[in-house]
C-alpha cells in the first residue's frame, strides 16, 4: 500500500458491484461510496439488517430471547434461511458484474451457489473464530480479504487466496465539532476485560466516558441485553458511527482494548483520523502509526493510567498527537485506500 495512492482514483474495470454486507454500524456505507468514487455502480444488501421496531422485537422473540432461555428449536437456522432468500433475491434482482461479500457466514450455501461464475471478493474485517467458514469454503471461494495480518499468513498456509487489508477511517462522515471534554472515552461492547480495565481507571479518580448498550443504565438496554448490572463508570447510551467519530476527538484521550483480538478495530484509525488521542493496547500499532508521535501505547493498567492523566493534565502533548496521527492516517488508512487494494484482486 502505497501512502501517496491516489484517493477515489478510478478502477480500470468499473462495473455493476453488489455489496452483499451486514448492518454492523452502517459500515457498509463508506465501503460502498468508496467503490463509487472508484467508478463502480453499487448496490447494497444488508443481509441481516432489522430497520423497524417490529423486525427487531421478532428476533428478540423468535431468536435470541428462546436462545437465552435454551428452549429447543432451529431457530438461528430458519433465521439464516430467510436471510439466504432474501439475499439471492437481491442478487437476482442486481444482476451484478461483481460481488464483494462481507462477513457473509450468515448465508448458507444456497447463496453461493447462487452467485455461479459471478466474480466475488469475501472481506472479513474480524476475527476468523467470529465465522463459521470451514477451511474448504475458504479455498474455494476465491480471493479472500482479511484485516490481520497473522490470519492471512495462517489462511496462506492453508491454500487460501489470502489478502491483508486492514481496517480503515472514513474521512466523508467526519463532522468535528471543535469541542473538547476532558473525558477518556470508549465506544464499544462491555467484555469483561474492558469493564474491568475501565473500572480500575475510574476508582483512581481518572474522568472515564463509556458509550455501549453493555454500559447504558437504560431500562431498554438493560432489556436488549438481558443484564441489570452495570459497571460504576459514567455511561451513557450507543451512538451512531458519525458521533463515535465525534466523541474520539472531542476526548482528552481514546481507550482501544483489543485484548487477544488478531486484527486491529476500527477504532485504531478511527480515532487518530478524527484528531483523537489514541491509548491503545497493541505494540504491533507501529506498522501502521509511529508510536509516541501519533498515538500512544499501553501494556498494563499502570501505565494506561499514566498515560490518561497526562492526556488530562498536558494539553500541548495531546495536540502533537492528535495532528500527527490525523495527518498519517488522511495519507495512508482512508477507506479509499483500503478499496484501491480490494478492487486490484478481480479474478475475471
């Protein structure tokens, strides 16, 4: 990947793209407007997007609710059922030159027999123990696009047409407002790790912010997540992706835990690209960002402490940081980036 590609430079074989995708924090949009400035015409399909209160209320009644229960049934079969129809509908409909499929462990085979001899593309932009692809699938459904590093060597190995492409920022829903809170912030689901590392910061006095359906004391989402407790933190309720994006900057400094998650999230150049402090848990950070200069890396709860009160307390540190991880990531970690790698791998 080269930091001086051009951004929207258009692909040499525009044509008709069907982004068959899942509704995973609207996403698929900056991918989708990222293959248009490419030229292609796109249309999308989220195939497991539940739009309307009433689409929702049947999963959590029909699906989720007996599975947290564990009454019998297929439910989770006839659900992935009804998404494979509703996506070789779409496909039929589209008639596209080419596919990219993300995730895509939602649809059964019928949906890749569907697909023929049409060009497709699987992204998988999280963990490979996240999907249910079997080893044989991955061989044989063509170039392969996965965010770490470790797991396209791994599917290398296996025979698979594995390509490394990792996450991305969408400078085209960036909207900062100029506001600063003085809050360490965090956007995300409340795995144990992280109430835990965000609890301790708290009880040391740190000023911590935590965004999430795990962390609202909300009555709808302690109903949506089947959980009364909640962590003794500030916490309000989920955002959507343009305001996450506003809540990173506006930060005296962002919290990313990945734990042993194999990629990096999103948020690794999320938060640098809005002009956020990134305090982040990862020293393989460095093949994408300069450490020290453009964000900040912690090993244990210690030092992310430390490094939180000085995100607090010294205000021209935090500017250096915030500018210069802007600036590399506007040059090297758009989504127009990412996409000129994806759509240089048509085997058509």
């Amino acid at each position: 990947m080269s930091a001086t590609a051009p951004h929207g430079a258009r692909s040499d074989r525009p044509g008709r793209l069907l982004l068959v995708t899942p509704a995973f924090h609207g996403y698929w949009r900056s991918i989708a407007e990222a293959f248009e400035r490419r030229g292609h015409t796109v249309a999308v399909h989220r195939y497991d997007a539940y739009d309307t209160v009433g689409q929702k209320l049947r999963l959590k009644a029909t699906v989720e609710l007996p599975e947290r229960l564990h009454l019998p049934g297929e439910r989770r079969t006839a659900e992935r059922a009804r998404m494979t129809e509703a996506a070789i509908t779409a496909l039929r409909e589209q008639r596209p030159d080419r596919v990219v499929v993300i995730k895509g462990d939602g649809l059964d085979g019928r949906f890749w027999d569907a697909l023929e001899g049409t060009p497709r593309i699987l992204w998988l932009y999280d963990d490979l123990h996240r999907h249910d692809h079997t080893e044989d699938f991955l061989r044989e459904v063509g170039p392969v696009v996965d965010y770490a590093r470790s797991e396209t060597e791994l599917l290398r190995a296996m025979g698979v047409d594995a390509h490394f492409v990792p996450n991305a920022f969408d400078p085209h829903r960036a909207r900062p407002t100029g506001r600063r809170t003085g809050e360490l912030v965090f956007i995300g689901s409340g795995y144990a790790n992280r109430i835990e590392i965000l609890t301790r910061l708290a009880e040391q006095g740190l000023p911590v912010h935590a965004w999430g359906r795990d962390f609202s004391r909300h009555v709808v989402d302690r109903a949506r997540t089947f959980s009364w407790s909640r962590p003794p933190i500030r916490a309000s309720r989920e955002v959507p992706l343009e305001r996450a994006y506003q809540i990173h900057a506006e930060g005296a400094a962002a919290i990313a835990v990945h734990g042993l998650q194999n990629g990096h999230a999103m948020r690794t150049f999320e938060i640098p690209g809005m002009g956020g402090v990134q305090l982040v848990d990862r020293d393989d950070v460095d093949q994408f960002y300069d450490v020290g200069t453009e964000v900040a890396v912690w090993h244990d709860q210690d030092e992310l402490a430390e490094l939180g009160r000085r995100a607090v307390t010294d205000r021209a540190w935090g500017e250096a940081m915030r500018e210069a991880g802007r600036r590399r990531t506007l040059a090297e970690h758009t989504f127009d980036h990412r996409i000129q790698e994806v759509d240089s791998l048509w085997q058509d």
